[in-house]
C-alpha cells in the first residue's frame, strides 16, 4: 500500500467514525514491516490531525518477527503502535505453521530478534500463537510464550477463513469432529491454566489478554450484552493495498463483498445491502438458541459463515458449539475466582473499551 491509499483509508475511518472518538487503526498483512515508509507515514498522520478531529488513535500492528529488531521494536512502541508476535509454539511447531518462501524454518530468525530485545521492550509486547490441530495443546503453548519472555498473551484457535480448505491443508485447521473434541479438551485444560495462574497473582488483566476465552469472562463479569453481533461493516472496515474497502478483513479479495472504494468512500447501496443480510443472522439464533443475548451472532464468524454455508446469516454449527464450550467453561471459571478472590476481580478483569490490544498498560 502506498502512502496516499492509507492517508485516503484513515479519512475514509475518520469520515465513517459516527460519534466514536477511540478510532484503532491494525496494520496487518501480508507483514507489514516490508513497508515501514507508509507505516510511519500512517501514524504520524493520525497523530498530526487527531486534535483537528477531535478522536484519539490506537495503533495495533501484527508482525511474523522476522523483521522486529530491538531498535525498531522501541520505535514503534515509542509512536504508540502496540505489536503482536506471532509463534505458534516451540521451534518443530512454528516451523511447521510458519516457514520462510523457501521452506525454511523462521523460528530462530525471531528468536535471534527477540533475544536481543531490552526487557522494557519485551514486557511491552504481544506473543501470539494460532493453534492448529498440528499442536493444539494451548496450555504448552502458553507455557512457551511465557518461556520467551512475554507477558503479555494472546492464544486462537485457528479459523477457515478467507478461503476453503484445500488438500493438504487440514492440519491447519480445526475442521472434523475429532477436531473439535479436541479443542473442547484444550480449552479444558486452559481454564483449569487460568484459575490457577489468576489465583497466584500470575496472571491479570493489566498484563495478559490471554485470548478469546478471557474476553468471554470479563463480558460475563460485567454483564454485558453485545450490541449488534459481530462489528463488520458497523464497527469496523478493512482496506486493501490498492484502496478497496471490506467489511473486515476475512473478506479482503471477494469482489462481492467489496463495499467501496478510499477515492470516492462506501457505496450506500452495497452498505446497506450487506447489513440487511448480516442482520438476517440474527432470524436464525434468536428464537432457537438460548445464547442469544449473550452470543449475538459472535460465535460464529461471518465469512465462515459464507465459506461453510454459501450465507454470512446462517451460523456456522461447529463454530456455535465452540462458543458454548467456552462460555460454559468460563462461568465455571468465574465462579470459582468469585469465591476464591472477591475482592480481586475488578481488577483483574480492568475494563478495556478500546479493546484487543488497545489499551494503554506501560
């Protein structure tokens, strides 16, 4: 993407931002270090005319680490952009996720990176791991990043989205039945992790997101209902390198789902046309599922939808059932901490409004 094209993205949020004046800004990739001119340039645009616009900008970058040097690391932390690492686990495991264009393992090209890193540097970033059926044990996985000095954690579960499984594919992602049992037992074994970790003041808020599941707790906690489902569109727009706007970034190159275009901003027809189905979702959950209230769709990706089931409104099953696998785990899990440390909870579940890696912890 060229500098012009994310100056015209950043208008196009600001122009599109209703009365929210938190906007999160998320280079993603591809690996967005290739190109730090436009990345620098973004930011300090933002920074430049955030008082003009009366909003306040959070960055969010999400790297392979190939590229993240120390001094780089400390740049972009010291312009605001939190980062994410991306790992999947121990050498034999991320080389297996993540090889190098020539096969190559890029396991210890990071690791090389991040043994160089100054602890106030370290302490500041996000270790990420996608688990697939290859590793699916989150707990080791937890384990390692903690291992690598991180302290601040981020742990999913592989999705298919943004393409369907091809073959040779399916260790990558959790697809049959066997599958998902066994991702029902890792989640097992992570909550059983975070009770105790939380209990012995390991683990909190202020420092580790620790996923999904975590997420789940705190809007358990605070009661909360989500507004609306999943933000694609309404709460959120992703945009490609050449300009084209899409409701998020799972749909980056369906030519149906583009919605418009950075030069001339959303087209109203197609806006409204991809709501109006979206909202359809919400016609398949509310009367059958009694997580309705809680759920709101969230359970269920729309462009897994799309790929499973050729409809972004009609819920992905196996998706759903993961969702209340987890949500019965995390009531369980709360309810043990309600009893064991009452009078620690609000702290450790420190709401975060902007939400994912947006808040400002250091």
């Amino acid at each position: 993407m060229d500098v012009l094209t994310a100056i015209k993205a950043v208008n196009t949020l600001v122009k599109l931002r209703g009365r929210d004046s938190d906007l999160v800004v998320d280079f993603y990739g591809g690996e967005p270090l290739l190109n730090l001119g436009t990345l620098f340039a973004t930011v300090d645009y933002c920074r430049a005319n955030q008082n003009k616009w009366k909003v306040k900008f959070h960055f969010l970058l999400a790297t392979n680490g190939t590229l993240l040097t120390p001094n780089l690391a400390k740049r972009l932390l010291d312009k605001g952009v939190q980062i994410a690492v991306s790992i999947d686990g121990p050498k034999a495991v991320h080389d297996h996720n993540r090889p190098f264009a020539g096969q190559n393992g890029s396991f210890d090209t990071i690791l090389a990176n991040l043994k160089k890193m100054p602890r106030s540097v370290m302490k500041r970033l996000v270790g990420r791991t996608t688990v697939t059926p290859f590793f699916p044990d989150m707990v080791k996985l937890y384990e390692h990043l903690k291992s690598l000095g991180f302290e601040r954690i981020e742990i999913f579960e592989s999705e298919d989205a943004c393409h369907k499984i091809l073959p040779g594919q399916e260790s990558s992602f959790f697809s049959s039945k066997a599958n998902y049992d066994t991702l029902y037992k890792a989640y097992q074994k992570l909550a059983l992790c975070y009770i105790d970790n939380v209990i012995s003041k390991k683990l909190d808020y202020s420092k580790t997101f620790f996923n999904r599941f975590f997420k789940l707790m705190q809007r358990l906690y605070y009661n909360h209902e989500v507004s609306g489902g999943c933000p694609a569109a309404k709460g959120q727009i992703a945009v490609s390198i050449d300009g084209w706007i899409y409701p998020c970034t799972s749909f980056l190159g369906i030519d149906e789902f583009k919605l418009g275009h950075v030069n001339y901003g959303i087209n109203s027809d197609k806006y409204r046309k991809f709501i109006k189905k979206t909202n359809k979702r919400f016609e398949h959950c509310r009367q059958d599922c009694q997580l309705f209230k809680l759920c709101r769709s969230t359970g269920s990706c729309l462009n897994v939808n799309y790929y499973f089931n050729g409809d972004c409104a009609v819920p992905h099953k196996k998706s759903c059932d993961l969702f209340r696998e987890k949500l019965a785990l995390a009531c369980a899990s709360l309810s043990i901490l309600s009893e064991k440390i009452p009078n620690r909870l609000e702290r450790l579940f420190g709401f975060d409004p902007v939400g994912r890696r947006g808040n400002k912890l250091y």
